[in-house]
C-alpha cells in the first residue's frame, strides 16, 4: 500500500516508485469496490438470516415450504374458519427433537 511504498521510496517518489497522486486514485479504487463488497455481503447475510428464520419456524410448526404453499389443497389442514391447521405439529420441542433426531 501507500505507507510501504513511502517508507521504500522515501520523500523523492522518483526511480520507478509510483507518484503519490498515482497512489491515491489505486486507494480509491479499491475503496470502491470495498464498499461494493460491503453491500453485497450485507444483501447476502440479510437474505441468509431471513431464510434460517424462515427455516427454524417451519421446523418449530413440522411442515414443509410444499405443505406451507398447497395447505389449502389437503384435506384435514384447514380449520372451520377457513384459516391454516397442521395436523401432525406436536408442539415445536417434539417437533424439533423429531427434526434433530429423525423421530417419525
């Protein structure tokens, strides 16, 4: 980087050391893509960490994202009111020793 270069070169930035003017816009380019690095990563662990969120909670009630999507074409999955029922969640502590342990 820039520190190694002026402790190699010293004050005079002549004999083939790069220019300081030089330096700072390579510094800059790669701040940019930094930050891009940053965005993106930050994008990633957003969708990483609502994804597992979403996982865990499936897991917690024992459905699929199948069962989740087509709950209103299996009979037994719908209370009188219309609205969503699992008929094989046994609570989310069974649930996930089951998931853990491959209970049936």
């Amino acid at each position: 980087g820039y520190e190694y270069t002026k402790k190699k070169c010293g004050a005079r930035l002549d004999n083939g050391c790069p220019s300081q003017s030089n330096m700072i816009v390579v510094g800059l380019a790669h701040e940019k893509l930094a930050m891009v690095m940053l965005v993106i990563y930050i994008l990633y662990a957003f969708f990483t960490w609502c994804m597992s969120f979403h996982q865990l909670r499936q897991i917690a009630v024992n459905v699929t994202t199948n069962e989740v999507i087509n709950w209103h074409r299996y009979p037994g999955w719908q209370k009188e009111d219309g609205s969503f029922v699992n008929p094989y969640d046994r609570g989310w502590v069974y649930n996930f020793r089951q998931f853990i342990g491959g209970e049936p």
